[in-house]
C-alpha cells in the first residue's frame, strides 16, 4: 500500500507550478519576496495545457529566483477578472506584488524561458 501513496500523494517537485486560489492570490503572489509567475488556465483549454507543459518543463530551473503558479479561472473568477484576463492561456509576471508583463496566447520554450530569465534577473 506504501507504494500507491509514494505514486499519488507525492510532493510536487521543486519548480513545478503550484495551485493559487482568490484566497490565497494576495498572500502567494502579491506579497512574495522573490518574482512570481501565473498561468491563468482552464481544464477545457487545449492551448492552456500545452503552457502548463511548458511551465512544468522549465520551472525546476527557477527554483529559488521565481515562483510559479497556476490559477484556474474558472474555479477563481474573482481573481481573473481582477486582471482582465480574457483569454487563456494568459501568463502574468508579477515583481514587488506589481504585474510587470503579461503573455496572452501561447508563446514557445525558448521566449518563455527568456521572459522568465529577465523576469529573475531584474532588480528594482
């Protein structure tokens, strides 16, 4: 039985998007002391889950420079329509608790990775 718990009930790994909720939004992202990243997504958005992949891919990388979230809008609407997100996928960058950039639609590896590079490097 030890092992179906190992396979399903395991910590996420160090860098893998973590869910973020309109209750914990302020807390997780608004107040963090390092940059953050949020993944507005939907279940029913195809494109949503190919960001989410490429989130997953790269975000081990950042461990320690930059937090990452997901928050579904669908389960959160309060939060997205906070900031206008009309449509998913839809990527925000958030520096000192402020929205610094914002990726609507889907965008390859390679630029997203340099969004979230400038986004660690900056400082205020």
């Amino acid at each position: 039985m030890g092992f179906l718990k190992d396979l399903f009930f395991k910590p996420p790994k160090p860098g893998k998007p973590l869910p973020v909720t309109d209750g914990s939004f302020v807390e997780d992202v608004l107040k963090s002391e390092i940059p953050v990243v949020v993944d507005f997504w939907s279940a029913r958005c195809s494109p949503c889950q190919v960001m989410g992949g490429l989130l997953d891919e790269i975000g081990p990388d950042y461990v320690g420079r930059v937090r990452i979230f997901k928050l579904n809008v669908d389960q959160n609407p309060e939060t997205a329509m906070q900031y206008q997100i009309r449509s998913i996928p839809t990527v925000m960058l958030f520096r000192n608790g402020e929205p610094v950039d914002r990726i609507v639609g889907l965008l390859p590896l390679n630029p997203l990775r340099a969004k979230l590079d400038s986004l660690a490097q900056a400082k205020e």
